[in-house]
C-alpha cells in the first residue's frame, strides 16, 4: 500500500488502527516530496528528514499508549508559507522577509497542530499573496502539476500543488481574491473559502476591517476538506468579529460522513456565467463549466441562469479601493524606505501607493457600496431550501486557463485588454466581499489536457450546506481523478 495514495480521512483512520505507522507515512511523503518537488517546486523550507522522522516516532509511542492528538495525528503537514510557524521561516516569498523565523504559530496552524499534525515544511506563494502565480525571487515558480509549463495560480498556488501530486495528505491556504478556488480549479482539488468570520486570525493587525481575507483548507475530496475546517474554525476571543461557536458536524469523521451524507435532489443551483457578457471568459471555460452543471441537472439538481442585480463597475471600484487599503498594513512601513521599497514588486508598489493616496470618503464609499452588494447578492439565495431563490450560486473558478509560466499575468482575454493584474481573477471577488462561503469543484479538463473548477457560493454562515452540495456533486465527478496528477 502506498499510504500517499490514501485519502487524508482513510489515512486517519489507517493510523489509528496500527495499520501504518506515523515513522512510515513520514518516510513515504519524505520519498514523495524528493520524487515530485523537484518538477514542481511547491514545498519550501523543509525540515531536515531526520528530525521529522523522530517526531513521527514520538507519534508512535504516543499512539503505543492509546494517546491521539487528534484526527491528524501523525500527519506530515506543511503550511502556507504566509502564516507564521513557531521555529520555520515564514518569508511571505518576500527578500525582505527571507530569514523571518517567528517564534509563535499564526491560531490555525496551532489548531492543526494541535490536532496532531507534524509541521514539514512550508507551500510556495507570490511575494506579499498577490497574485494568482506562484512566484517569488525567495523560492522561484511553482509548476501546474499537469504541465509544468504552465502556473498552478495562487496564492495557495505551493500548497495546491503539493496536494495535487500527493506531497502532502490535506493543504491549508487563505483567500481574499479566489487563492483558495483559483488554483484548486487548476489543479484539480477542491479548496474551501469559509465564511467571514469563520476561521478567525491572529495575530492581525486590523481585526476590524481585514475580513477579506480568511485562511481555509483544501483537499482531494469533500469529506477531507470538511475536517480541516472543522480543526480551523471556532471562535476565539482576540478575534472580535470571529463567529460563534465552532462545526460540530465535523468533530470526527463519522460524524463528518453522516452530516455530509445527502444528494442533489430538489437542490436549486443558480448559474452566473459570464454575468451577462460583463467578463471576459476564454474559450471553453463557460462549457466545461457546463458540463458540469449537466452532471448536477441529471443528479436531481434544478439549474437555472441568474442574473445578479448589481453595477458591476461600480462594484470593481469599490473592490480595488479595499483591497488597496487591506495592502497597507503589511506594504507600507517597506514603501517608506527607498531601498526596501525597491526590492516590492510591481504589483505590491503599485497597491500600496494607490492605498496610501485613498480618502477615508473613498474607503466610506467603497463600505458602502459593499454593503449594498451583499444585499443584492444574498437577496438571490434561500434559506433552508425554502421559498424564492437558489441554494447556491455556481460560477467558474477562473477566467482562462493555466497560462505560461513566463507570463506575470495574461495582458488580454481575447480582445479585452486586462487594465490591472488581478482583473482576469474578476470572477473570485463576489464570495469575498460579501463574506460568503464558496468551494471550487472540479469540473473538467479543456482540449489541452488542463482542469478547471467551478465555485459553488452559498448564503451567509451556510458552510455545512455549501459542503453538503459539494459532497452531492463530488459522487458525479470520479472520472475526473480528483488529485491524482
């Protein structure tokens, strides 16, 4: 058996019935991580074998006695390489912060160890997360598992990866503009975006404002998923606007199975498309995306075209003017000195001194726009599958394909120019900022052999339905081989 085919549920349950040891699953993702890393380059600052090889053991003694840390018990995990890790270098894929080594874990990476897993490594990001490709003059590119040629997107471009090509049993990410969805889609996993609120973060420096972003977990199948969610999430009191309580649905696998257990019948699924022409989408992203819409549809969902009633421009202003002050907090104390300032690309340069340049009217305006936004959006979702309106929204994961790894980002999307580095990614934006929670499934491959997602969006604090869809759907889709590249 090679335990890196298992699933990250069945390597749990595998473990603690003494089928396989801690000390040989470490040896056998140690061998993983040789064979596959150096192609693709997703796992950075790994430990050295031997010490990881000594923690498993201890795994195993603990285990020896009827001591579980928890259902990851023994795990080899590597994080996020934007959160903080006691001990490992956390460089953010910045120069300036390439010997960063923090002497505290960020709040869930210390529930995942809590919950057993031993910390590897970490997973390859753009500098700063900005960007969907995984780049950095710290570690260099991460490859698409299916073509190395091609990116993997990002920010949790690394850890996708690592995932896809079984390097690690179950990845954690974070999403503000789709870096949970957008790589997943492209690498044939599933990432999870939970709700505002749901995975809480610290330390933040802006624990008001900063509820864009969310950290969240992915795996190579919904079950998997669904327990890392459960690990991360539950309120925590430095986080004030943390949601109560914590998914006891999730609390062990059994119970997990039972709460995700359930089909697609009466299930009302709102296709969002194009959102009426306003994207620019290439070639064959809206069929594949289709097809699996058709899946739904024959699986007992009802899916019909929707339109959401908003201004689309002024709702794309509004983002950029929040997303630039969300960059300030980290980017400007660099952008205040001419030679740390030099070495942020352009990208990083360019948000931070649009945000320096912001009014509080214009960060006002762009709160009351989102405001607004979310009102438009969750007026289109029902609650418990009753009444007008969807259960979910479904919408692709992104607007091209993987495209070259040379390329920073795509400059066009056939005859539209691409006006900012992130406006191809335009089609992750709506789940963030109205706090919603969306998961990217698999939905097929195009006519060059590369994947695709599409995300599922539900209404606010639904994430148990969002992943009790997503569990519906994922039985249509094993012809995909979800994670197996």
């Amino acid at each position: 058996m090679d335990v890196t085919d298992l699933d990250a549920a069945e390597l749990s349950e595998a473990i603690h019935s003494h089928a396989v040891s801690c000390r040989e699953v470490m040896d056998a993702y140690c061998d993983r991580i040789e064979e596959r890393n150096p192609t693709v380059n997703a796992i950075v600052s790994l430990r050295d074998r031997d010490q990881l090889i000594a923690e498993a053991e201890r795994c195993d003694a603990e285990l020896a006695v009827g001591a579980s840390r928890g259902w990851m018990h023994g795990f080899p995990h590597a994080v996020k390489d934007l959160a903080e890790t006691a001990g490992l270098r956390t460089t953010m894929g910045s120069p300036l912060l390439a010997d960063q080594v923090p002497a505290f874990d960020a709040l869930h990476v210390a529930r995942i160890r809590a919950a057993g897993a031993v910390i590897i490594a970490k997973t390859n990001v753009p500098e700063f997360g900005l960007g969907s490709n995984t780049f950095n003059p710290v570690f260099g590119a991460t490859a698409n598992p299916y073509d190395p040629t091609k990116v993997a997107g990002g920010s949790s471009g690394g850890a996708t990866v690592a995932l896809a090509t079984r390097m690690v049993p179950v990845a954690d990410g974070s999403d503000y503009m789709g870096s949970l969805r957008n790589p997943a889609g492209w690498c044939n996993v599933i990432g999870f975006r939970p709700s505002q609120g749901r995975v809480p973060a610290f330390p933040a420096r802006d624990a008001y404002t900063g509820q864009c972003a969310t950290d969240g977990p992915m795996g190579r199948t919904v079950l998997d998923v669904a327990m890392l969610l459960g690990t991360q999430a539950g309120w925590d009191r430095r986080a004030p606007l943390s949601v109560a309580g914590r998914l006891a649905e999730f609390d062990s696998i059994e119970a997990a199975r039972r709460s995700l257990d359930g089909d697609l019948t009466g299930v009302r699924v709102g296709w969002l498309a194009d959102l009426d022409g306003y994207l620019a989408m290439e070639p064959g992203i809206l069929d594949t995306c289709e097809q699996a819409l058709v899946r739904m549809n024959d699986a007992g969902a009802e899916v019909v075209p929707v339109t959401l009633p908003f201004d689309h421009d002024r709702l794309w202003e509004a983002w950029l003017l929040w997303r630039h002050a969300a960059c300030l907090p980290t980017l400007s104390p660099w952008l205040q000195n001419e030679r740390t300032a030099a070495q942020l690309k352009p990208e990083a340069r360019w948000e931070a001194e649009r945000g320096m340049a912001m009014s509080a009217m214009d960060l006002k305006r762009a709160a009351i726009t989102r405001s607004a936004f979310h009102e438009a959006i969750t007026g289109l979702i029902r609650t418990n599958r009753t009444g007008d309106g969807v259960d979910v929204l479904a919408f692709p994961t992104a607007q091209v394909w993987p495209f070259s790894i040379d390329e920073r980002w795509p400059q066009r999307i056939g005859d539209r120019e691409m006006d900012t580095y992130h406006r191809w990614m335009e089609c992750t934006i709506h789940a963030t900022f109205a706090g919603l929670p969306a998961i990217s499934m698999p939905a097929g491959f195009g006519d060059a052999g590369l994947p695709a997602g599409i995300q599922l969006i539900g209404g606010p604090l639904d994430d148990v339905g969002v992943l009790r869809i997503a569990a519906a759907y994922e039985k249509t889709i094993g012809h995909l081989a979800v994670g197996q590249a």
